[in-house]
C-alpha cells in the first residue's frame, strides 16, 4: 500500500530558475528521496493543488494535459516551459466514481492544464515527465472537514497503486517575508509538527479541522488554499503514522515549511 504526501512545493516554477532552485535545494533533495522510498512505483500520481479550486470538486482528464502558466512577475523562459507528463483518464474515471460514491459532485474537466502546484515538483521528482499525472480541485469553500472527507473517500487508491499528493505550503503569507515572518511561521509549523507527530488519529483529524485556532494561523494562511491539500492527504491515511520528510528555515528570508508522509 502507498503512503500519501502533503509537500511544500515551493515558490512558483522554481525549478526552471537557477538562484530559486539553490534556495530550495532541501526541498529539492527530499522530492527526490521521496521516489526512492516508495514501497512500490506508482501507477500514477493524485495531485491535489493548491492552484486549482472548483464550486465542485473535478478531475482532470485529458490524456496530454497542457500548460498553465499561473504565477506573475518571473522570467521570460519560465512561460515557455513544457512539463508534458501524460494523463490517466482511466484513473480519472475512477477517481470521480469514488468521489460521487461519497456523495459529493464531481465532474472530469478536459481542459485544465498542469499548474505549478504539480508541475513544478513534479519537474524534480520524475524529470523525464514519463509517470501518468492528474490533478484534482479542491473545492472552492475550502472547507477542511470536506476535504479530509474528501480524502476518505480516496483511501482505496493507495492499494490501486495511486500516489496521492496534497501539494500547497505549510506557510503561505506572500506578503510577509523577511525576519518579520520567522516568528509566525516557527510558531505555526511548531503547533503542526506537534498535532501531525504526537496527536493520536482522533486528536489529529479534530485539530486539522480547527486549524485557524493554532498559534499565527490566519498570519501564515490569510486564505488556506494552500493547507487545504493537507486535509485530503491526512484523509486517505487517517490512520496511519505521520512523519516529517522536508523540513527548511530561512526561505525568503524568515519562511519555516514542511512536508509530511502518511502511512
């Protein structure tokens, strides 16, 4: 059976920019370990971004998904960049028939394009673009106890040989940087290692849904687009032990981020 991820996946397409790549190169090295330590190669990947957000959950289903370009202000080449994984329509489907099972609204989407949520750690994890890759919404409430539902309702994947991964950022201020944010974010990622790590299941999923009650919350999410992954991630291994996988201090100046495993 797989594990599942929730992965900080860093600062816009990252990858593709050599200063911006040396700053996440711990981010980096555990992507790629990440790989390595896989029980078994996946059949494909579950991304679930932080980038995509629908007023019904949908997954993508084209068998050549394109590209999308969703970040501002960075250099030329970056959107020109092709990250040309294939599709999995067949894994689409089944994806939708277990979210409908549990009786939420779901579409397959055509168009949607890779965002850089996937594309960009993906780029570093499977560089040769060949592991089939699909991206879910999250829904645009952003509510975490549908989305750890959510996240129940894809637990079968795992022994499908399905990789699940909630891609977002375990601090994600873009305004606050520098030696402002050091506080804030030690803070908040103190009180998630703290829930993820020493928090029976129970005590976990009821902290998680109340997440905006730790310390710093709505300084470090002033919109939890990029948390919310987290919850369906957690969702699909409710259960299982959690453990820390990338841990950095410093990014942009004052930044704290982590990625953890489920299993």
């Amino acid at each position: 059976m797989l594990p599942t991820y929730f992965i900080s996946h860093g600062g816009g397409p990252w990858p593709y920019i050599p200063d911006m790549r040396a700053m996440f190169i711990n981010l980096e090295t555990s992507l790629v370990n990440m790989t390595k330590q896989l029980p078994e190669k996946p059949k494909a990947i579950l991304m679930i971004s932080g980038h995509w957000e629908r007023q019904t959950f949908g997954v993508q289903s084209n068998p050549a998904p394109g590209m999308e370009y969703d970040y501002y202000g960075f250099p030329a080449h970056t959107y020109e960049v092709k990250y040309q994984a294939p599709g999995a329509p067949d894994v689409a489907a089944r994806v939708a028939e277990l979210i409908e099972n549990a009786g939420f609204p779901v579409d397959l989407d055509d168009k949607k394009g890779f965002d850089h949520g996937a594309f960009a750690p993906m780029a570093v994890m499977y560089p040769e673009a060949d592991m089939p890759l699909i991206q879910l919404s999250l829904k645009s409430n952003l509510d975490p106890e549908e989305h750890l539902a959510l996240g129940r309702a894809l637990a079968p994947l795992r022994e499908e040989g399905i990789l699940i991964v909630g891609s977002g950022l375990s601090f994600h201020n873009l305004g606050l940087r520098g030696p402002q944010a050091i506080k804030p974010s030690n803070a908040f990622d103190a009180w998630l290692q703290e829930t993820l790590l020493d928090a029976t299941p129970t005590e976990r999923s009821a902290r998680v849904v109340d997440w905006d009650k730790a310390p710093y919350a709505r300084i470090c999410h002033p919109r939890e687009d990029h948390l919310i992954p987290l919850m369906v991630a957690l969702g699909a291994a409710e259960k299982g032990e959690a453990s820390c996988v990338y841990h950095d201090e410093g990014i942009f100046g004052g930044w704290t981020a982590s990625s953890f495993r489920f299993d």
